[in-house]
C-alpha cells in the first residue's frame, strides 16, 4: 500500500508531492469515487480520478511506487479507461479549434492606437 500523494508524484501526473497533496486537499483528487486525504493509501485496482485544469483523467491502479523514476517506468504505474481518453481527446481538439478562432492582432498598436485605447480605458 501506498500513499496516494506519494504514488501521484511517482506516476508523474505532479511535479512534487507538496503539489499533488495540495491537489488532493482542493478535492481535485477523487479515489473510487470519494474525495480522499494526502495519507489515504492506495492498492492495485483502484481508480484515481485527477482534476488538471480542464482536463479529467481517469486511470486505474496497476503498479504501486513510491520512487519516481522515469517517464516510461512511471506510465506502466496506471491504464487510462477509454472513456477518459476519448474525453480528453476532445478537450484538446475543442481546445486547438477555440484557439485558431480566436480572432489576433496584426502587430503591436501603433502610437496612435494606444492614446485611443489609453483614452478608452480612462472613460470606464
């Protein structure tokens, strides 16, 4: 049994484990369904829900660690379910498509246009 703070910082979804454990105070965390502790331990077979931003994962337990070793070690810790996959795969596409139509700027406003808006600021 492992501690889940320690196993997330193992499996690589954090950077540090002060990070995951905050993580798993702000509810961002779920094991089986429930809001856990930093302390609560995890076994094989259990299913970690984890919160990053707009994307969910949801991954099952296949290895316990409580080293962090290397990216390719650390992903044979955990299986993505395919539904989390095809979700979070289409975060990400929806994500590309608002980005592109998102309308740009040409460049930089000239002198001109940053009195205007300098202006326009002023009056709200």
């Amino acid at each position: 049994m492992v501690r889940i703070d320690k196993w997330l910082w193992a499996a690589r979804f954090y950077k540090t484990r002060s990070l995951a454990k905050k993580k798993i105070e702000q509810g961002k965390i779920k094991v089986n369904g429930q809001r856990s502790k930093p302390a609560r331990t995890i076994e094989i077979g259990d299913q970690v829900s984890i919160k990053k931003g707009q994307v969910q994962w949801v991954v099952n337990v296949l290895e316990l660690s409580e080293q962090r070793g290397p990216a390719k070690v650390a992903q044979t810790l955990y299986q993505e379910t395919e539904a989390s996959q095809k979700a979070r795969e289409d975060q990400q596409l929806l994500n590309k498509l608002q980005y592109h139509s998102t309308p740009k700027p040409d460049g930089r406003p000239s002198s001109r246009d940053r009195r205007k808006l300098q202006k326009l600021k002023k009056k709200t």
